[in-house]
C-alpha cells in the first residue's frame, strides 16, 4: 500500500516511517521542517518518497497525496504554551492542515485518513479516566484545534465518505523527541537536565499525573488504525492506562541514572491540565491495541537513545 506520512520528519512521524517501511509499505513523506529534523529521516534517505511542504497549502498537500491509498496525519504545530502564545498559527496549522488533507483525500479518492489528536481535548473536564463518550471541554488554543480536526474528520467519514478516524495521544515519548526545544516535552527535557547534572524545572508542585505513552504503543495503534476494524467517524484513546505524577518521573530517573536530581519549582503554566488518564477499552475492543512497552521500560530506551546520540553518559 502507498502511505502517505504528514509530519514524516518529526517525531512521531519518523517512527510510523520506519515501521511502515518494515511492514513492505511504499511512503511518501509530506513535511515543511518547520518543526520536523531532515535527520530524522537521513537513515531512510533512498527509500521514502519526500515531498517538501507545508499542510497550509492545499496544492501541496493534493500533490502529495495523489496515488496514495491511505494518509496518517500526523503533521501539526504542537505544543500547548506555544498555541497560548500564538492562536493564529496553532488554527492555521492545525485545523487550516487537517482541513487540506481532508479535502485531498477525498479529491484523489483516498478512503481513510488516520488524524493525530490529542488528550488534551478533555481539557477541564474532570472525570477520571477519559473516556473517548465524555464530553470535551478543551481550554488552549492547541485543544481546540486538536477537537475541531475530529469534528471534521467525522464530517468526512459521514458527508464524503472519507473514513476519518482520530487517535487521541496521550503524552507520547521516546526517542528523537527533540530536548533541547523551547516546547520540549517533559520527558526528554528532564531527561537530558538531569544527566547533565542540571535541576529540572516543574511547572506547579508536580503532583499533576500523565499517561506518559511510549513511542511504539503509538506507532501500534496507527497501524491498527490503518484496517477496516476502526469505524469511519471513530475516536480512540492511545496511551497505556496508567498515571505518573511528575515528582514520580524525577524519582523515574533519578533511580535510572544512580542519581540524586534537584528539582525548581515555577508557577503553573496556563491551559496546563491537572490530571490525564485515558480508558483503552475501546481501542483494545475495536483495535486489538494492546500497550507494549510500560514507563519504566520505555523511559530506558528513551534514555538509552538519548546518550547514544549525545554525549551524556549511559545509564549503569
């Protein structure tokens, strides 16, 4: 099958590239590298088919998708604090982008469109776990985003035919998650400073928890997706099922790294949520989607890449 990757050069991106092309897809990478690393893909160099450009324009986006059979969007503008900061570009990236591929899609007659979301689309909503049948209250400019591509996907799957089906992230880590950001996700930023015997910064008191997700969990669940089993329209939870507070994460590596790590504390950043933990029954229902690789486990891989590509010394 011909596959095409938005976002291909990123983070997530660049995995569901590997893994694709191990399972005997044909790819085609669409990606700006506004944010995606062209070293992401230096390794697959001759082997994927790579278009430059951005989701922003719809003649990109249909060249890109013309004699393909399916698209995983996975390209977007991330981060929470960035989309505080600039709403504009958060909307034009990510419902502008989504909206682009959708209309491709249905233009070159591309039937299923897996879309990145996010956990962050339940925003204030209190309720433990998330549940894919509650209502969303998203609070940032990047949530709101997130929840209208959802909303067009299932205007697709119902108005056009094309199957839309959103996989909403769960703080998704592990290698090639870039530390060095100034939207750094927490995992590598923590990662990285306590290796290099620097404190690391927590936002609040570090009692907010996460469903941190491995990598590979994440790249299972789009290749499940990719079947007829996920109904056109559908919304799954992809994480593990499990919450880690942040002051558990720094306990995480301290122990992982044979190390003491000094922890600051700052004020609460805005359109932050307290607490995210997703139910994935429904996945594992419909999808088969089973998490492989727990935290502790994927916290050591992560490290593990993190030094082979550093000089950060490897963990005993």
């Amino acid at each position: 099958m011909k596959v095409l990757v938005t976002g291909g050069g990123g983070f997530i991106g660049s995995h569901l590239v590997d893994r694709l092309l191990r399972e005997g897809h044909d790819v085609r990478v669409l990606d700006s590298f506004a944010t995606g690393r062209r070293e992401n893909l230096a390794h697959v160099a001759g082997e994927v088919d790579l278009v430059e450009g951005d989701v922003q324009s719809y003649e990109r986006v249909a060249n890109a998708t013309r004699g393909c059979q399916l698209i995983l969007h996975q390209a977007a503008l991330p981060s929470v604090p960035r989309s505080v900061q600039d709403p504009l570009m958060s909307n034009a990236v990510n419902v502008t982008g989504t909206l682009n591929v959708l209309l491709a899609a249905r233009d070159a007659g591309v039937e299923r469109v897996v879309y990145a979301s996010s956990s962050s689309v339940y925003g204030a909503n209190p309720a433990l776990p998330k549940r894919e049948d509650m209502p969303v209250a998203p609070i940032s400019p990047y949530a709101v985003a997130k929840f209208a591509g959802e909303s067009y996907c299932r205007s697709f799957s119902q108005v056009y035919g094309v199957e839309g089906v959103a996989l909403r992230y769960f703080n998704v880590f592990g290698p090639r998650q870039d530390p060095n950001s100034q939207y750094a996700a927490v995992i590598p930023r923590f990662l990285e400073a306590a290796a290099a015997r620097r404190s690391v910064t927590i936002f609040g008191d570090g009692e907010q928890s996460r469903d941190f997700t491995y990598i590979d969990n994440v790249v299972d669940a789009n290749l499940l997706a990719m079947s007829g089993r996920a109904p056109g329209g559908g919304v799954f939870n992809v994480a593990c099922g499990e919450r880690v507070t942040l002051n558990e994460v720094v306990v995480e590596i301290g122990a992982l790294l044979n190390l003491t790590v000094d922890v600051e504390h700052a004020e609460p950043r805005t359109g932050d949520v307290r607490h995210s933990l997703a139910d994935i029954s429904r996945a594992t229902e419909i999808l088969g989607y089973r998490p492989s690789i727990g935290f502790g486990e994927g916290l050591r891989r992560t490290y593990e890449a993190l030094s082979g590509a550093t000089d950060l010394p490897v963990a005993p």
